[in-house]
C-alpha cells in the first residue's frame, strides 16, 4: 500500500480486543454520524481503523480530526484502491482476534458491539450476525434476516446460509483468523461482500444469529457506489469471482447445489432489476454465466411459472426463482382471463387470500378454475397448502390478531377448497405444504401482503425448497 499516515490509538487491552474496520470515500457528509454511534458503543475494548481511501471532499480531514479526539482510533490515508481492497488492508493491519466492518455512511445502536461480541464470545462461534435498519431518507424499514428460526446454526443448516441469509459484511462479527488462516481476500468492485460470503461461511464451525436490530444501513444516498450500480450489470464478475475461488479450493463440488441456489437467486435479482429494455447484452451474459456454470439449471429454474393466488405465492415462487425472465401472478377470479396455454412450464396455486375481508371462489367458480386447469398442457400443477397466521411478531415474542375467530374460520374454508380443488382435479397435482408450524407467523413488518400479514421471509424459503425438490423429482 502506498503512503500511509497512521495515527496510533494506544489506550485499548490486546486481550479479546474488537477491531472495526471503517472504510472512508467521499463521506464526509455522514462521517460524524457514523463515528459517534461507534466511539460511543457500550462496548470499551476495541481499536477503530478509519482507512481514508483517496477522498477528495473533506473526509481526510474529519478523520484527522477524530483521530485525535478519541485514543482508540487508527488513521490511514491511502490512494484510491476501492472497498475490497481498503478492507484486506484493514484485515492486514487489525489487532483485534475478532472484527467487524462498517460503512461510513452507516451508524449503529449503542449495544453494537458488546452484543454482538457476545454472541460470538458466549457461543464459541466463528461469526455472527444481526438484523438491521435500512434507512430511506427519514424511513426506517426494519429488515429481518431470519433465515432460519435457531439461534446457533452448525452442520446442514449452516450450508443452507449459503443462499438463506443477507450477504452483507457490516452486519457481521468474525474471528479474524478465518480471513488470515484460509486466505481469503475480498475482490475489488462493486458486490464484494456477494464475491466473499460463501467462502467465510463455509470456514466457519458454527455460527450465530443475533436477533436483534442494530445497525442502519443508508439506501438510496446520492454518491452512494450502489446507486450506479442498481441494474446489477456488472453482477457476473462477482459470481465468477466467487465460483473460480470455491474450484480453486476444491469446495465447488462438494457445494454445487448451494452454490447454485447462491447464483441462480442473485441472478434473478439482478434481472428483475434490469429494465425490460436496456442491458440485454449483460442479461444474456448472466444467463450464460449460469448455464455454463450448472449444466442441469435448466430444471426447475428455465422453467416458466405462473402463480395463481396471493401475494405470498407469488413470493415462495420468486424464491425458486423461476425462468430467470419473468414470473406473473394471476388472482383466481382472472385466471380465464389473463392466461395463455403454452406460456407456462407450471402452475402453482394456492387459496390464500392477501387480506380477511377477501372473499373465496365458490364451487361454482373452483368447477370453472378446475375445467381450465384440467384442459391444460404444462409439465405439473402444484398446490401450495398456505395458511393465514393467528399469531404476529418478531421470533420469541408473538401476540395474538384480535381477529382470531376470523382467521380460524378463513383457514377452514381454505382448507375446503383445497379438498374439493383435488377432487374435482382429474390432471395430478403435487401437493406441498408447511412442515415447521415454527415458521408460520406473520411479520408485522412484512414488506409483502396485506391484512393480517401472514408468512415470512423464512416460509417463503422452506416452501420453495420444497417445491424445487419436487419438482426435480418429476
């Protein structure tokens, strides 16, 4: 690294030391913000690294000048490298045996760190990670992680992380060792974090999930690297980065399928964020990309699916995630209407409705729906057994909907419709349904359906393996 001008902090314990790593661009504008809520943590026993990487406002400066007002901070001035590169700097320069990185346009709760030191502390674990705030302009939009319900996750479940939980590296706590002793270097460019992730999780014995919220993300900021970056064209270089450095370590093989799922969803993120008319080129690259990657992608995910039903369906299926181009939802009293014969691979129903006070097709109209379905050719019809929650809240706490007569009556009637649904079926249907009641709860911050919320991220996930499985056994 070229010119480095470092201030040493010198009033910090060695022993069990915490080293957050800060990455500094042209922030200037949110940097006293971020460093408050970090030198004020409750949390005393760590080093700050602000790693000033060519700014050209006045961020060098504020970091000086905090430099000097709090002991515990490390300064570095360097020339422009980018975000990866200014973190393995830090990583090379950090004392602590444990770390964590942070944006400077970010800030985070007062209990941080000493929560989320002892979450990897008290569980012997290799990381752990946390839920968080994204911040849009004065809106703050909590944002729950939960891939899964447990706490300490090891073994199978930890390899399901690969594709079942937010990539972020600002959300996390590491030993610092796995990064020295497994060589793992962070890419250049943007979706480094994407690039990494697998390889730290899968160096790691055990990890914990920190329910809680406890840092806030910025989106949206102008200057920000995403915001010229949110049609994801530059995607591919991340997963190649990843998939070349999982061969070269001999992991690839043994992770295919969760490597698949890891690349397929975030190509299907990517071209959903790509408007329908620009980047052709780039989208035709990422899907290249995968099927000379996975050879057998083709199945289920170059399959074409049309989601007939709520809102939560329509979520489950973009968790697969369909054909990589596009996926339609259709509401049951329209499915005549708007459907195509021959457009479709599948068809996943269910009779879930986004809000209590909806109604239910009749059996008049179930005959209706039945006759067409019966009438069409596709490869398989599968009905997604989804019920309305009775209980709200976040992991641990949960309370009851006032409407719990309601919602116990809309289940019946779903369940009926269900029934006369396969009986009236002469096509088969593959029937799939919820098999951890530990997962059917509703996220009062749900950012999908209506009244009262009903499934969460974490069913979205299980019910999509489940019909990814199945599917793949036809």
């Amino acid at each position: 690294m070229a010119d480095c001008r470092i201030h040493h902090g010198t009033n910090v314990k060695k022993k069990e030391l915490v080293s957050i790593i800060i990455p500094v661009f042209n922030t200037e504008k949110y940097l006293d913000t971020c460093l408050q809520s970090i030198t004020g943590q409750t949390f005393q026993n760590m080093e700050i690294l602000l790693i000033n990487d060519g700014s050209a406002d006045g961020s060098g400066k504020k970091c000086r000048d905090w430099s000097v007002k709090d002991q515990r901070i490390r300064y570095f001035e360097k020339g422009h490298s980018g975000l990866g590169a200014t973190r393995n700097f830090g990583i090379g320069q950090a004392e602590g045996e444990y770390v964590m990185f942070l944006d400077s346009d970010d800030w985070v709760a007062p209990c941080f760190v000493e929560h989320m030191y002892k979450a990897i502390r008290q569980n012997d674990a290799d990381m752990a990670f946390c839920d968080y705030y994204k911040v849009d302009g004065t809106k703050k939009i909590p944002f729950l992680t939960k891939a899964y319900t447990a706490e300490v996750i090891t073994g199978e479940a930890r390899n399901k992380l690969i594709y079942g939980t937010d990539v972020a590296m600002w959300i996390k706590i590491y030993k610092r060792n796995l990064f020295l002793q497994k060589d793992i270097r962070i890419p250049d460019g943007p979706y480094e974090d994407t690039a990494t992730y697998p390889l730290i999780l899968l160096a790691c014995r055990k990890v914990v999930h920190l329910k809680e919220k406890l840092l806030y993300y910025r989106i949206n900021r102008e200057g920000s690297i995403l915001s010229f970056f949110k049609n994801r064209k530059f995607a591919i270089n991340a997963l190649k980065n990843i998939c070349s450095q999982m061969k070269q370590r001999g992991l690839f093989e043994q992770y295919e399928k969760e490597m698949e799922r890891y690349c397929v969803r975030f190509v299907s993120y990517s071209l959903r964020e790509m408007e329908a008319e620009k980047f052709t080129q780039d989208k035709e690259r990422l899907l290249l990309f995968l099927y000379d990657t996975f050879p057998n992608v083709d199945k289920p995910y170059g399959k074409r699916f049309l989601s007939i039903g709520s809102n939560d369906l329509y979520c489950m299926v973009n968790q697969i995630p369909y054909d990589l181009r596009r996926t339609v939802r259709c509401p049951l009293d329209k499915l005549s209407v708007t459907y195509t014969p021959g457009k479709f691979d599948y068809l996943a129903i269910d009779f879930l409705q986004d809000d209590i006070k909806q109604g239910y097709p009749n059996e008049e109209e179930i005959q209706r729906i039945t006759r067409f379905l019966n009438a069409t050719d596709v490869e398989g019809i599968l009905l997604i057994r989804s019920r309305m929650a009775t209980v709200y809240g976040e992991y641990g706490g949960m309370d009851e909907f006032e409407q719990q007569k309601q919602i116990e009556e809309a289940n019946d009637i779903i369940r009926q419709k269900e029934a006369l649904f396969l009986r009236l079926m002469t096509k088969e249907v593959t029937v799939i349904a919820n098999h951890d009641a530990r997962l059917l709860f509703a996220d009062v911050h749900s950012r999908h359906g209506c009244a009262p919320y009903h499934m969460n991220d974490a069913y979205y996930l299980e019910m999509a393996d489940e019909m990814i499985r199945k599917i793949r056994e036809q």
